[in-house]
C-alpha cells in the first residue's frame, strides 16, 4: 500500500522557478564559503548525528528538499541508505555533480508516492518553510505513514509569528518565495497531529544570518 501524494498548489511552480534560479549561487557557497555544512554548527550537526544514530539500521532513509546535497552526502558518509530529493531540477543536477556517489531525483515533498512504513528515516532540514500553512500538515502525515514503526523525522525550519515574503536570495538573486514561519508548540503540535511523537527539540536563537531557528526529531511509534 502506497500514500497518495499530496496535491500541489499552483505557487510551488514559482517556488521551484526562483530556485532554480540560485540553485548555481547556492553550490558555489557550499564549494566556496562551506554554507549549508553541519560541520561548521555543532549544534545542528549534533542533530543529525543523533538523527543518524537513532535510523541506523532501520531501513533506508529519504532526504526531502535536499537542496545541492550537502546533508545528503554526511548522511551517506555515516554509513545510511540514503537519497535525496528536491524541488527545483537545477538543484538536483549541483546534487548530482558535488556528490555522484549519492541518489538524488527531482520531486516536490507533495509529489512522494510512498510506501507504508518503508523508510527508517525522513528529513524535512530546513526546506519545508514554503509549503503553504495548509499544505504542511498533509505532507507530515504523508511521511508518518512512510515511516516503519520506530522510525524517525527530522525538520529544522525558522520561528516566528509573521510571514517573510523573500524577492532576492543568495547573492541578490530575484526570488519570489514565502518563508512560513512556525512557533515551536504550533509545529510540534502538527507533527503530533500527524501521528508521530516528538522526542526531541532544540531550539536556535538569532544570529547575524538568520532568525531563531527549530529543530524537531519525532519518531513514528512502535
């Protein structure tokens, strides 16, 4: 038995178009400036070793807007069976080129058709914050039917009561996107309501590149 993708809204076309368009910026700081490298941010970087520890063994592991890659390789490189998706086709071709090791394909996280209980582990890190507010419960249920029991979701997003409506990006790339912003109880209580059940919360201050930040692991019970 499979769950049936979601239906996608019309505005994730102009999502995908503006992505594509930073997507060769977006690999250039990997390569250049290491953005996007867990290494450099203890913290985050802790969460997906924790992540990896806790999904080790339990079956393979799909990374859900994986951008150029980055995270998709550590992952890979602990060991996991692991693939990547994403959005944007100009993403998944820097993906393939910075990491040919690595399975990637072009899909939004409303496109999946999964398996029930197939995957020991999904990743939402940092890319579902442009799924419309009535989109996201959807997709979360989508993967909580995916996950094997005892399996576990990841997702890191941006906090805040108020919507940020983005038009350049990535060294001043036109852009049109919305990033919606959760308060942590709004997204843990999604993610509840999609039957999974969180076991952990880290929770990110502002710096000098972004805003406070959420990262929450669930685990689809046994």
């Amino acid at each position: 038995m499979r769950a049936h993708p979601v239906d996608r809204p019309a505005d994730l076309d102009v999502v995908r178009e503006s992505y594509d368009r930073v997507a060769d910026n977006y690999a250039h700081m990997v390569l250049t400036t290491g953005f996007g490298d867990i290494r450099k941010h203890p913290w985050l970087k802790a969460s997906i070793d924790a992540f990896a520890d806790t999904v080790s063994g339990l079956g393979p592991v799909l990374d859900v807007g994986c951008g150029p890659g980055t995270v998709t390789a550590y992952l890979a490189e602990r060991g996991l069976d692991v693939s990547g998706v994403d959005l944007s086709p100009r993403m998944i071709e820097n993906a393939r080129r910075l990491h040919p090791q690595c399975r990637f394909s072009v899909a939004s996280a409303t496109d999946l058709s999964l398996g029930e209980a197939s995957l020991g582990g999904v990743l939402g890190w940092w890319s579902l914050f442009n799924l419309p507010r009535d989109v996201l419960p959807q997709v979360l249920a989508l993967f909580a039917r995916a996950l094997k029991p005892g399996g576990h979701f990841i997702t890191a997003t941006h906090v805040g009561d108020e919507d940020a409506v983005r038009t350049e990006a990535y060294g001043g790339v036109p852009v049109r996107w919305t990033t919606h912003k959760w308060r942590p109880e709004q997204l843990v209580d999604l993610i509840e309501q999609a039957g999974l059940h969180p076991v952990a919360e880290l929770r990110l201050p502002a710096d000098e590149q972004s805003g406070p930040g959420l990262v929450v692991m669930a685990k689809r019970p046994a």
